[in-house]
C-alpha cells in the first residue's frame, strides 16, 4: 500500500499500517512521494514559546512535520523518498550587518517594524537553531533530504541606509530594502560537513560549504538529480550548478531553493528583500530561470517558498519541454493561533501544513499528485470543509474558493518525461 492510498483509506491517523518490504519495494517500482517542507521559522522563533508569554509551544509543530516524515520514509516501509525544506530554518540573525555587505558599502539603517520583530539575538543560536537540529535528527539517516538557507537563516537581514522606510509604516512593503549576509549560523547546522550529510553516498557533491548542495536519490525506476541553491544564488552558486548537471548528464532533474516564485506565479524577487537591487552578483528569479534552468532540458521541475501562499505554473525551457514550478508557503497561517484563544500575531505559525507531491509511473503518462497536509490537524487541505475560510482572504482573497482549494490539491501530468529521459529501469 502507498503512503497516499493508506492516507485516503485512514486520513484520521498519523500512523498509516506497516508494510512490508516486498510491499514497499513493488510500489517503489511505480510510484513514491516527494515531501515539501516550506519556511518553518515560525514554528521555532522562541517568542512563539509558552515561556514568551505565547500561548502555546510553537516548535511542536516542526517536531511533529520531520517525526511523519520519518515514519512514512521507504527505509520504514512507507513510500517518502526524499525530502526538500525551502528555507527560512528559523526566524532571527545574529549580526546587525555581516563582513561581505560592509565590503560592498552597505550600512545599516534604522527601522522601527524590524527593530521590534527582527532583531539580532543570541537567542538564533541557543533555542531557535539547537530546535531545528533536532527536529532534524529525527530523518538524519532515514530518507535523503536537501536543506537551503533562505533570507532568515542568514547572519545578518538588515534595512540598507540607502533604501530608508517611508516615515509612516502602513504595510510591510514601506520599510525599505532589506539585504542578507553572512552563512556561518546555517553552517553550524546544515553544512557539507555535518552529521546529515558528511559520508552519506547520495550527498555527491556541495558548495560554498554546503549553502549550495546537490543529491541523487532513485525511486520509481529513475535515478533522480536535486541541486538546491542558496538564496538569490551568486554567480558562482550558478556556476557549480552548471559543472553538476555536466556531471550528471541526462538525469531527470529538480531546483529547489528559497526565492523564485511570487504569490500571482511572477519570477521576481520580493519588492523588500531583493539582495541583486543591492549586489550585482547576486541573481533574481528570472536571472536563475534565463541563466540556468530554462538552458538545461533535464530540469523539469523546480520547487520554492519564501511567499506567503502557493502558486503553480508550466514554461517551456529553450528546447521547448515544459519545467514545473511550485510555490509552496504556509507560514503565514494563523488557524492554530485562533483555536488557542490567543491574539493574531505578525508573523503567522504555519500550522503544521506541508506538501506531499506523489509521482505515479503505474500509467503511460506519468502523473504527479499534489496534495497538502496538516500534521497538527492530520488532515489533508480537502479534508477540512473550512479550509478556503480559514486561509484564502490572506493568500489569494480573489479566488473563489473552489479555486483556492484546488490549488492545495490537484495532479498535472508529466506529458514529455518518458520521451525526455526514457523508460524506467528496474530498481
């Protein structure tokens, strides 16, 4: 039995029935999952703990998300085969600004709204950090996984001097540009050299200490290339990316990184945390897409968090074939906050939703299931008859909310991947 089929037949449990290893292996022969984990600072941001003053222990959550991952990974009989996290490990920095943005000129500048919500602590790398870790330790050496900084689990994200918040704050989109630094707090937890990675044989190759890292896993009668790219990817990021799909030549082939999607499905930065307005080296959405991906045909998919919401879209690359790119971001939802009786706060929590992207090679036109799941309500989106009230009026308010829903669960087809990478083999 799959891990989607056992999850329709008992949507209720967290735990699905075992299998056995005969089992898992012939539905590893046609289809498996893909686990998305997108920006969980929320779960761990110690203001968002009972000993804050919170209402309840946010970080839970987390735990919760990486322990299903684990139980439903195919080393435990489920069909999980590999894991992609988008960023945005945890909330806060540590530096007010970081050594390479002074190097380019860069100055902080003063803004009360981050002043207030974001300021560098210790606290990054004595409670919020020391969490991730150990939600982390509950997959180390259970299923392969990618991790990849984005905006938050740099050193430093300051206001620049040079891009002051206008005088009266309304909204976030008046508090100036923000720029990020600095990767050594990320590093201390996911770099090529820790734990999670070091030795691991489908870990094969790193850069720039691990900000940039490159996986293969095999499911579904496919060896499969990952590379996951730092945020606003430098130059050089784009430039060992290139070397690794030369070194894996015609592999089916999936991007993930923090930064390339907005909420309406645009390829562009964010209008206050763009790090190319602020260095050239650094590469906006569009830039990787003209660069990178749409020259390379064994990229077919690409994966990204970072805004509040989720979005789909299908382009072809150079040669014509169709990349698929999806927004997945639950961090700004608050339904959890609602049932604890406690106040909205800014920055979301997240609630415990993730995405499982199911790929079924059983038909002549492989297919790909997207659905999106709750491990604090063990539910799925469809399963919850409240779910476009709860969410839609912060994501996507014009949609209907048919609409709204179906962009938590639906399935695309992979119309060219058999004509693009040939048969499956068997495993």
């Amino acid at each position: 039995m799959t891990f989607a089929k056992a999850l329709l037949a008992a949507s209720a449990l967290i735990a699905l029935s075992p299998v056995t290893t005969a089992q898992a292996q012939a539905a590893s022969d046609q289809s498996f999952t893909i686990a998305v984990i997108p920006d969980t600072q929320n779960y761990v941001d110690f203001n968002h703990q009972k000993n804050a003053g919170f209402a309840f222990d946010a970080a839970p959550m987390l735990l919760e998300q990486m322990q299903f991952v684990a139980d439903h990974a195919r080393s435990q009989g489920g069909d999980i085969a590999f894991v992609m996290t988008l960023g945005d490990a945890w909330q806060h920095q540590t530096l007010p600004i970081d050594p390479h943005s002074q190097a380019l000129g860069l100055k902080r500048g003063n803004n009360p709204m981050i002043d207030a919500f974001l300021a560098p602590t210790p606290k990054v790398l004595t409670i919020e950090a020391p969490k991730v870790k150990e939600a982390y330790e509950l997959i180390n050496g259970k299923v392969p996984f990618s991790a990849v900084p984005g905006n938050h689990d740099y050193d430093a994200q300051f206001p620049d001097s040079n891009h002051p918040p206008k005088p009266v704050i309304k909204s976030e989109e008046n508090i100036g540009m923000l720029h990020v630094g600095g990767l050594d707090n990320w590093r201390s937890v996911f770099s090529d050299q820790s734990d999670f990675f070091k030795g691991k044989p489908w870990y094969v190759a790193s850069h720039d200490g691990g900000a940039d890292n490159a996986q293969i896993f095999t499911a579904g009668g496919y060896t499969f290339l990952h590379i996951g790219l730092q945020f606003d990817a430098p130059e050089a990021s784009l430039q060992w990316a290139e070397e690794i799909v030369k070194r894996y030549p015609g592999l089916p082939t999936i991007i993930s990184m923090h930064d390339f999607l907005q909420t309406g499905g645009a390829r562009e930065p964010n209008p206050i945390v763009d790090n190319h307005a602020l260095d050239p080296d650094a590469n906006t959405p569009q830039m990787m897409w003209d660069k990178f991906i749409a020259k390379h045909d064994q990229i077919f998919m690409v994966l990204c968090g970072h805004e509040h919401a989720q979005w789909f879209r299908t382009d072809p690359n150079r040669l014509g074939h169709p990349v698929y790119q999806l927004l997945s971001d639950y961090q700004g939802r608050q339904q959890t906050v609602i049932d604890a009786g406690a106040k909205k706060t800014m920055e979301g929590i997240g609630d415990g939703w993730m995405r499982l992207m199911t790929f079924d090679f059983a038909s002549s036109v492989p297919k790909v299931k997207v659905r999106t799941y709750s491990t604090h309500y063990k539910k799925f989106s469809s399963e919850i008859p409240d779910y476009a009230a709860w969410y839609k009026k912060q994501e996507h308010p014009g949609m209907t909310d048919a609409e709204f829903n179906a962009m938590d669960d639906f399935s695309f087809d992979l119309t060219d991947f058999r004509a693009r990478f040939g048969m499956p083999k068997s495993l």
